[in-house]
C-alpha cells in the first residue's frame, strides 16, 4: 500500500492526509475546505465533515497496512542478531570479541558490513535466500577459523569478495547439509557377557 493505492482510491496526497486528520482541527483556510469538500463530493465525509463508513474503511484498510508494514522482517536487525551470535562463538572458542588481522581488517564484520556484502551476494546467487541456512554456515566459518586458529577469509569476504567474484558462502551454501547428530543406543554391557 503506497501513494498508487492512495491514488487508486480516488484520493490525491492532500485529500488522503484530510481524511488521515480529518478530526484534527487543521484550520479552515481554502486549500483545506476544498480537500474537505472533494472528500464530501466523493463519499468519504458528510455533509458536515464528520468520517462516513467509507471513509473508515479507507482508514482500516491504511492502518492494517501499517500494522503488517511494522511486523514484517527487518534484514538490518537480522544482521545484528547473526553478528551478536558470530560474535559469541567467536569469545566462546578464543575469549576475544574480535580478532585484527593483515592491514587492521577485523575477522568479524560488523552489521553494516555483514548487510552490504550479503546483498553483493544475492546479486550473484540469486536463490540462496535460506536465512537460517546462511546462518548457519557463517557461524560454521567462525567456529572453524578459532579451532584451527586461521582466521582467513574474514567474514565479509567468506560471504562475498567483490574485487574477485568469490564466494565461499556460495559453495558452502550448494554443498550444505544439515548436520544430523547420530543418536547412539546404550547398550547394557551386562547382558553382553
């Protein structure tokens, strides 16, 4: 829902914000009595300004539209949350929140970086769009790197290096499976012997 909706419904911006204000006091000058006026003509106020039932109805629909527009997901705060977790592993495995390395390049990237280079990354690989599966491998690379104390690539170009074209997230993503961990039976050694 966007102005070409608002247009849709036979409104234009000014006469739209009227009626999204039309119980506020916004002044009696002549600009306003005419979107007042147009929206009376086209049914969404009375004859005496007061909201009719398609006029609420326009509203509703305008709030709904805000309601799921504020819930929807936030790629920006998803970011976040994978750098806090990489950021985790990482102190779990090394006690350190980041590591520097060749020309003060950090090995974790941080939100900003982490977003920018992932959308480098769809341009390329289009249908790896498995956010949980990204994830994942990313917070695989970190865990990794501090077990084999070899912080190569840094994150960002794990995900994306611009300059050359690669990606190691682009393999490791096509060659992903789910690590399933193999329950074993316990066996009671005394009915062994």
């Amino acid at each position: 829902m966007n102005l070409k909706w608002i247009i849709n419904q036979g409104l234009d911006f000014n006469q739209f914000f009227t009626l999204l204000h039309w119980d506020q006091d916004l002044g009696e000058n002549s600009k306003i009595m005419g979107w007042k006026l147009m929206l009376s003509k086209q049914e969404y106020l009375d004859n005496t300004f007061q909201i009719t039932e398609k006029g609420e109805n326009i509203l509703k629909e305008w709030n709904n539209f805000n309601v799921e527009k504020k819930s929807s997901f936030n790629i920006s705060v998803w970011c976040e949350n994978v750098v806090e977790k990489m950021t985790e592993k990482l102190v779990f495995y090394q006690y350190k929140t980041n590591l520097k390395g060749f020309g003060g390049l950090t090995f974790l990237c941080n939100a900003v970086e982490l977003e920018k280079h992932l959308n480098y990354f769809w341009k390329v690989y289009k249908n790896y769009k498995d956010l949980n599966k990204i994830e994942k491998i990313l917070i695989q690379h970190v865990k990794t790197c501090a077990l084999s104390n070899k912080f190569s690539p840094a994150c960002k170009y794990f995900i994306y290096k611009n300059v050359v074209n690669t990606s190691y997230l682009g393999s490791e993503y096509s060659n992903f499976e789910e690590e399933i961990e193999e329950t074993k039976e316990l066996i009671d050694t005394k009915t062994l012997f």
